[in-house]
C-alpha cells in the first residue's frame, strides 16, 4: 500500500482519491477551503453526444462511460437525455448541430417537455444523455472519502502527491491556459424541466439545467481570459435573455446566485496525465469535468498499477 497526497478538491481531485480508497490506499485530499474549484460551478451536463458539436473525438470515446461511472456513486445523476432548440429565426444553427452530432432525434419540443409546448416547431433530442447536480454529488464524493478515512486537510503532503488542483497549477504546468465560464442560479415555481434544454445562437449558445426545489443553473460563457473576477453584466444580461427566450415566465425567476470560474485547459481542449519533479499531475478538464474525470482517473488507476516499478526520483 502506498500513500498517496491528493492537491485539490474538485471533480478530478475527488475522482482521484475515490478510486485510489475503493483500490485500499491511504489517502489524503489537500484541501483550500478559501477558494472554490471550478467545477462547482459547473452545469454537470454528462452530454458526450452534445459536445461533439464542437469538442475532439475523444470527449464522445471517454465521455460515453461517465454516466455509468457516476450513477455507481452518487445520487443525483437523472437519466433525462438533453433536449436542444432554436429560436426560428436561428433554425439553420438547430440544421448545423444535427449535421456535427449523433444519438439524436429529431422531435416537436413541446412533447419531449410540456413546458416548451407551442414555442419551439422542432429540436434534437439526445436520449442517452444525463445529468447531476456537482454540488451534490462533490459533497457527497467528500462524505463518502471521509467515512472510509480519508482525511481533508490543509498541511503539507505526507505522500506521493497527485495535482488536480486546475488552474491553480498553472505555474508548474505552462501548457495550461484559463478558460472563463461565468453562469447563473435561478429558482422559479412558474416552470418546470426534466432534462437540460440548450438554447442555440450564434452569438451566446446556453443552457438551462433543472436542479432541485426549483432552481436551474443557467451557463456558460467561455471567455479565454485568466479574470477571476464576478460576471460582467454583459453577460448576465446576455443569459437573462437566452433564458427568457427559453420560456418567458423565466423572466420572473429569481436571481439566486451568480459565480465565475476559470477552466483549466490546453491546447487541445483536452486532459493530460503527466509525471515531473516528483509529482503526477491530471489536469485540463477544460468545459468536460464531470464527463471526463472520471475516465482520466481510471488512466491514471491503469498508469499506477502498471507502474509498481515508476522511478518516483526521475
């Protein structure tokens, strides 16, 4: 048995230190309890199908496994599919997005969600698709390390480190750049969804993922920025709006919560396993963390088993 240190506790450091515990490890998560990570403000969309509109092969290939993965875990994952519509006047974006995805249907939007009857003349629904709420199933992932021993703390390591700490890991990681996504949290009792719904435009594209009590999170810019700070009122107006395109009576939903986070990410859009000065480090979730960490921590099981031998000095 080994022990190893986990830094962050966001989606990938959780996924990490769940199946280093379920492997019978000694485990520690490295915790910053002063700063969020990024993925609690993600919309926990588990939509391989959907992302293909616009990410790598690879995000459908590992993507496709992650509602299983999680369902074995938590809670809170839905198997609701996604719905995606366009305003008519955007209806050749509704055309592009079927001509770059797969695992879709063409549908009359008002039978797949009561709630959108009459406003939209067709969408693509996406059946196997799911969804989660992060902020649910990351507490719930703590509650489960924290039952099987695995302490949270903010000391220095006492093992072989892992680094899942995102952008935060940027000075030691220069590949890795800061994706801004800046979202929303409304409650409304007027309308009710089962599925997330995304809205098509050319310009700002969202997407309105039911939560419980009747809130939904509605994102996500994607700003190539390293500004932490608070959502610009640009784009609060500009998801206010997508959101009342939806459905009009989103126009009385209360404001309960808007955040920003930044998205770590290389070149490619895609997550890398690397091993220098003594430390492994998964990073780069980009917009994908609840879709594919879970993959990129099996690798990593794979990468550690196989390497009973690995040179931890090089």
């Amino acid at each position: 048995m080994s022990r190893w240190s986990v830094l962050g506790c966001g989606v990938a450091g959780l996924c990490v230190a769940t199946l280093l515990a379920e492997r019978g490890e000694d485990v520690e998560v490295i915790d910053d309890a002063s700063r969020r990570p990024a993925s609690w403000y993600a919309g926990g969309m588990l939509a391989p199908w959907c992302e293909a509109e616009s990410a790598p092969r690879e995000v459908i290939t590992l993507g496709q496994h992650a509602a299983a993965w999680w369902q074995q875990r938590v809670s809170s994952v839905a198997h609701q599919g996604t719905l995606v519509v366009a305003p008519p006047r955007d209806s050749q974006e509704l055309n592009r997005f079927a001509r770059m995805t797969e695992q879709h249907q063409w549908v009359e939007p008002g039978a797949i969600e009561p709630a959108l009857e009459g406003r939209f003349a067709r969408g693509l629904f996406f059946a196997q698709e799911a969804h989660l709420d992060p902020r649910l199933a990351l507490q719930e992932m703590r509650e489960k390390l924290i039952a099987r021993g695995v302490a949270f703390n903010s000391h220095a390591p006492s093992g072989q480190i892992i680094d899942c700490r995102g952008i935060h890991a940027a000075p030691e990681l220069p590949r890795l750049r800061a994706v801004r996504g800046e979202m929303l949290i409304l409650h409304s009792d007027e309308v009710q969804f089962s599925r997330p719904i995304r809205l098509l435009h050319p310009r700002f594209p969202c997407y309105l993922v039911p939560r419980r009590g009747g809130h939904f999170m509605l994102g996500a810019t994607m700003i190539e920025s390293d500004d932490a700070s608070p959502i610009s009122a640009r784009a609060m107006m500009e998801l206010l709006s997508a959101a009342y395109a939806i459905h009009p009576a989103l126009a009385e939903a209360r404001v309960i919560e808007s955040g920003s986070g930044l998205r770590p990410a290389y070149p490619a859009n895609l997550p890398e396993i690397h091993y220098q000065n003594h430390t492994f480090y998964l990073n780069g979730m980009y917009r994908h963390g609840f879709l594919l960490a879970p993959m990129l921590a099996e690798q990593l099981m794979q990468r550690l088993s196989g390497e009973q031998s690995y040179d931890y000095s090089a």
